[in-house]
C-alpha cells in the first residue's frame, strides 16, 4: 500500500537553530502534501497545505516565515523550522493522498522536536 | 465538513469487542465517515470509512445507522495494540487530494489486560 516516509523521528537542536524535516511519499506522487502540529495530550492541527511548484497555503496564525514549506517535488515536501524556541517543541506529521487511486489519506510516522 | 461528536474515553477488556460511537448528526448526503486512529507517537492510520451501507474489513467493522446521525467503529477482538486514540472524521469523498482531513478530539481507548 501507499507510504508517507518522515524524517527525522527525532529532533533535539538548541534555540536559535533551524531544523528541517522531510516526507516523502514512497510509491506514489502527490501534488499536495499537508503539515500538521500536535501537543501533548491535544488533536492534530493542520499548519499548512504544502503545493508542489508553487507556494504552500497556510492556515490561520502559523507563521509563513518561521515554518518554512518547500515541495520541489510530486514526492517530497520538507518543513523547516527557523529560529527555533522551546514553544516550537511538538509532533509534526505530514499527510498525503494518492489521487490517482482515490485511497485514503497517508500519514507519516511524525517527526518529535525538541527545543532546548 | 459536518461537526462530529465522541466519547473522550472508553476502556475495554482484552479479547472483547471495542464499540466506539460517534454522533454526526449534521453529516449531508454526499459526506461520507471515516475513522482513523493514533497509536502513542505515531502518525494516525487509517481504518475504514463508508456512505451509508457498513462496511467490514481485516481492522474492523462499521455500522451506519439508517438515519446516518449517528455511527459506531466495532473492533471485534481487542488487543492491547489496539490502545490508540481513535478519530471519527466527517467529509466529503474528493478526488484531487487538496483537502485535508480535520481532526477533533477523538476518543482514548484503553485496552486493559
């Protein structure tokens, strides 16, 4: 079946620093990828609708400066975090879908960032 | 997308059959359920949707209710791997893949040994 790959599993970088996280859709191409935020103990917030070839959408109060979204390719969209804070610690998951099968959305395995 | 309504947590024995509910009760015609779930750290998986008929596979089983305000996810043997938060998601069946798919608070399960 469709796979969404993430990576890193795991991040700790200092503040200040930037870190990027990448997701790859394995065996099949996705036009659209989507960036979700989760904190402990709360849902999955969407951050942004990554497009490849053009800019990323983003939703209401994510910073298009500080999260960074660049999908050069139909199988990979990465997300750089800038600058980054200890309020910038959480779960990032990024999603896909394989249109051309019209099968349901693929998440990938979550990326956990830790800011210290 | 329609607002969607579910226990914040349910507990149930191993080797019973987990039965999660969820109200929609705005959900339109063309919407269609979905359920998917969130093991601790991992990225959510999905398990199963349908329109109107139930529907069954390898995971589990998905009852509609005839008016469709309402709908319940069975996992007919629970394992303790099956302790996950589970997400029942309303929405319309869209073939580009530019939407994503909205989240609620989902319901906790725990399977108790």
């Amino acid at each position: 079946g469709a796979v969404v790959s993430q990576h890193p599993s795991r991040v700790i970088c200092k503040s200040g620093t930037s870190v990027k996280i990448e997701c790859r859709s394995l065996d099949f191409q996705a036009t659209t990828m989507f960036w979700y935020r989760q904190f402990p103990k709360q849902s999955l917030m969407l951050m942004a609708t990554s497009n490849e070839g053009s800019k990323a959408t983003y939703e209401q109060g994510v910073e298009k400066d500080k999260f960074l979204i660049n999908h050069a390719s139909l199988t990979l969209s990465t997300l750089t975090v800038t600058s980054a804070h200890p309020e910038d610690s959480s779960f990032y998951i990024c999603s896909a879908r394989d249109v051309s099968k019209n099968t349901e959305a693929f998440f990938g395995q979550g990326t956990r960032l830790t800011v210290v | 997308d329609a607002k969607t309504t579910q226990p914040p947590s349910m507990d149930c024995a191993e080797g019973r059959a987990a039965n999660l509910p969820c109200n929609h009760s705005t959900i339109s015609g063309n919407e269609y359920v979905y359920w998917y779930r969130q093991i601790h750290s991992q990225g959510p998986q999905y398990i199963i949707h349908g329109l109107k008929n139930n529907e069954t596979n390898e995971m589990a089983s998905l009852i509609i209710t005839e008016d469709r305000k309402s709908s319940t996810l069975i996992l007919p043997h629970a394992t303790l791997r099956d302790t996950a938060v589970y997400y029942c998601i309303v929405r319309v069946e869209e073939d580009t893949g530019r939407r994503a798919l909205t989240f609620g608070s989902g319901t906790r399960l725990q399977v108790q040994p």
